[in-house]
C-alpha cells in the first residue's frame, strides 16, 4: 500500500470516528489519537523522510489535504456539539414558573418559651413584676440568704457547678463564693434588698444542676419562681394562687392537693400535684396509678431569709413557689423524655 493510500484510508476512518463522536470528550480523544504527538497521522509523516525527491512533493500536498480535511471536519462536530450541550443544559435548568412555590413553614418560639410567655402573662395578669438576675450567682445569695446550712447536700460540689478561676495566674482550685444558680430563688433576695414590701415578683430564667441528662433530668433547664410578701399573707392565699394558675395551664377541670414538704427557705413547705389528664384521677400508667402528677414546690417564706433582707417578719408574711418549664411542657404534652426538648429535632418542634 503507498502512502497515499494509507493517507487517504486513515482520513476516511476518521471522519466516520469524528461523525460518530457522541460528545465534546468523546471528540477530543479522536483527536488526539489522529493528531497528536503519537496520533495516527503523525506516524505517516514520519516517514515522508524515507521516499524520494519526485514522491515527496505529491505525498506532501495528499497529507496536507488530509490534515486540513480532518481539522474542517473537528471543528464543525464541536460547534455542533457544544450547540447540542448548551441546549441540553437550558433544557435541564429551566424553570416551570407555573409550579408552585416551595413552602417555608414560618419560625415560631420554641415550646419553652411559649410556656415561659404563657406562665409570665398569667401573673402579670395577677399584678405581678416580672424580675430577673445573673446566672452566675454568689454562694451568698443561692444558699446562705436562703437559709441552706453549711452542710446542706446542695452546696456540694457534686450537686451544684462552682465557678473555677482559670485566667493567668488565678486559682487553680474553684471559687467557692461563685456559682451556676441552682434555682431563680437568688433573684427574690435580691429584689427584697433593693424593695420594700408589698413585693409581689416573678422571676423566670435559666439554672444549672450537675444531673446526668435522663428522661427526667437536665443539667441546664428552666425555672420560674415567684415571692409574695405583704401583710397579712396566709397559706390560703398561696393555695388559691396556685390552684388558679394550675387550672389557667392544664385546664378548668384540673384539680390540685398540696402535700408537704421541706425547703430550706419556706416553711411549712408544700408540694402541689395536679389530677392526671390522661386518666382525670382515676390512675394510669403516666400518673403511676396515683391520679396525680407533680407540678411545682411551694411554701410560706421561712422568717429567717426575712432576717437576711432586714423585714420584721412579725410584720410581714409571704409565699414562694417554683415551678420547672419543661416539667410543664412533659405534662402538658406527654412528653416522655425532657431531652425531646433540647436536641434540636425539627420533627418533633414543629408540633408545638
């Protein structure tokens, strides 16, 4: 076979490859395999060195003709390609404007803030202040002024987290005098230093315990706590508060029992439980076959934490109470597992 004969078989097999090509890849790898460096091509011109003066100029124009025909015939299948792509690619990116939107459900306040604003519009509707302090405490206002002896369980370090001093220099041990509040109870002190009786407060905000996360327990959770004091405050005033607002949450056909109790900063001391709302009283498994749930402690103010604010409690009287948000939401909603309520779980929010 001459040159020109194999000059002429390998444009005839490449434009059938080029006509062929699928894609702009595709192409480029035919291409290369005719034209490169080591493409078919250029291995027969390689050996144009080896003919003769008279062949040379014959087999030169054929391989010149050759080249131009195939470089003619690759840009014409690219541009007819890359046409083909770009309206492949409009075709797939274009838009339906007469479908419909997609929907974006609207944000809301997470359901302890929902408890925490309804509770809060409750007592404000009672007369009550709304109230606020630090969430890092001093062991002074936490416990002592509350009248936690020095040995009392929840000043120790197991149950309560002390502030530790970890700046250049500072103590390598923990402050004792500086903590996470374990309750909002700080923030009745306070108020009763800075205000004389009537004192009628709520004090709503974030404590801290060193509990393992369970279905029952949080370290970081929500407390709202109120203090009345005025003269002439009974315990029937505290019940009827109570038992009030426990209705205004679960519903008018709740009922309440006091049972008692002890706190260190009320006394006598209470706990409130309210009638099962599964069962109305009659027990069930969420209530333990008892009809009752527990909701909140409670109890008239001890004299001495009136002795720590300077008031004569032979004057004065008053109540406290506190109750846990998420224990309300775990009830209210037979929420099986507080750590529901904090783990982000966008399922389980959007049914509140």
């Amino acid at each position: 076979m001459s040159i020109i004969t194999e000059l002429e078989s390998l444009r005839d097999s490449a434009l059938e490859r080029i006509s062929q090509a699928a894609d702009l890849a595709a192409l480029d790898a035919v291409r290369v395999d005719v034209l490169g460096k080591k493409g078919s091509l250029t291995g027969v011109l390689r050996g144009l060195g080896a003919l003769s003066a008279e062949e040379r100029p014959a087999v030169g124009k054929v391989s010149n003709e050759v080249r131009a025909a195939l470089e003619q015939a690759l840009e014409e299948r690219k541009a007819l390609l890359a046409e083909a792509a770009l309206s492949a690619r409009v075709a797939a990116d274009a838009v339906d404007v007469t479908l419909p939107g997609r929907k974006r459900l609207p944000g809301r306040a997470h359901l302890i803030n929902q408890i925490t604003a309804e509770v809060v519009d409750i007592f404000t509707g009672l007369g009550y202040a709304i109230a606020e302090g630090p969430e890092a405490e001093l062991d002074y206002y936490n416990f002592t002024a509350l009248n936690h002896p020095p040995t009392h369980p929840a000043r120790s370090a197991t149950d309560t987290f002390y502030v530790r001093d970890l700046s250049e220099g500072g103590a390598s041990g923990p402050i004792t005098d500086v903590l996470l509040r374990t309750h909002t109870s700080p923030v009745q002190v306070r108020v009763l230093e800075q205000q004389k009786p009537p004192v009628y407060v709520l004090a709503p905000g974030r404590v801290y315990r060193r509990d393992i996360a369970d279905p029952s327990h949080l370290p970081q959770f929500h407390q709202i706590e109120g203090l009345v004091v005025d003269e002439g405050i009974t315990f029937g005033d505290l019940k009827g508060t109570l038992d009030y607002v426990c209705k205004e949450l679960f519903g008018k056909d709740r009922k309440t029992r006091f049972r008692p109790h002890f706190f260190p900063f009320t006394e006598p001391s209470a706990e409130v439980d309210v009638s099962c709302g599964i069962c109305a009283g009659s027990g069930c498994r969420f209530c333990k076959y008892t009809g009752w749930q527990e909701i909140l402690g409670c109890g008239m103010v001890d004299p001495n934490v009136f002795g720590y604010v300077d008031i004569d409690p032979e004057v004065y009287t008053g109540f406290a109470f506190g109750m846990g948000v998420e224990r309300i939401a775990a009830l209210r909603y037979d929420i099986p597992d507080l750590r529901m309520l904090v783990e982000g779980d966008m399922r389980f929010l959007r049914q509140f």
